[in-house]
C-alpha cells in the first residue's frame, strides 16, 4: 500500500509539471496573440483615418458606434443610398490594404 502511494504521489507530482510547464507556454502565446492584436488595432485605426473625411466617419458611425444606415443617414442629413456607398467603398479599401489580414473578415456591410 506504501509502494502504491508513494508511485501515485510521484506521478501525481509529474502531471503538476507537464501542467505548470502548459500554463507558462499557454501565458506566453496569449501574450503574444494580444501584442499582435494591439499591432494590428492600430494598424487598422490608422487606416481608417485614412479614408476620405465623409467616408471614414460613416465608417465610424456604422462600426464604431454600432449606428444603422438609417440613424446615420438622418444624423448626416444624406440618403441611406450614400451611407451604403460610403461603407462600401470603404471596406473595399480596407479590405484591400488588409488582404493579408484576416481582421476584416468579421466586418459586413449586410442587415444595418
């Protein structure tokens, strides 16, 4: 019985270390996964900084501030048509600059 014990207690202390070790490496990858996410936020920030002026506040508007085509075409005082136009274009441009990037494939223009 002291045999068993004493096997159990060592394997147990091993499984403790396989663990400890997962824990540091999943730590390191999620550290890493947010710096990459913080790169790419700013990179993405930036270009939509870059949009024209109009544009890139509907783009604002629409993404940002979670606003229908409808809220800010009455707040912008256009169509919701120009609202469409305006978001269309610019994710086309962004999508464009960020072909390689898989950030935008959560944006869409669809049921706003």
């Amino acid at each position: 019985m002291v045999k068993n014990k004493a096997i159990n207690h060592i394997r147990h202390q091993e499984v403790k270390k396989k663990h400890h070790h997962f824990e540091i490496s999943k730590s390191e990858i999620a550290e890493d996964d947010y710096q990459e996410h913080d790169v790419l936020m700013k990179k993405l920030m930036q270009a939509i900084e870059e949009l024209p002026p109009k544009a890139g506040l509907v783009f604002k508007m629409c993404f940002i501030e979670n606003l229908s085509y409808k809220e800010i075409a009455a707040e912008l005082g256009v169509s919701v048509n120009t609202v469409k136009t305006h978001i269309t274009k610019s994710l086309k441009r962004l999508r464009e600059d960020f072909k390689h990037e898989l950030v935008l494939f959560f944006f869409s223009a669809e049921n706003k």
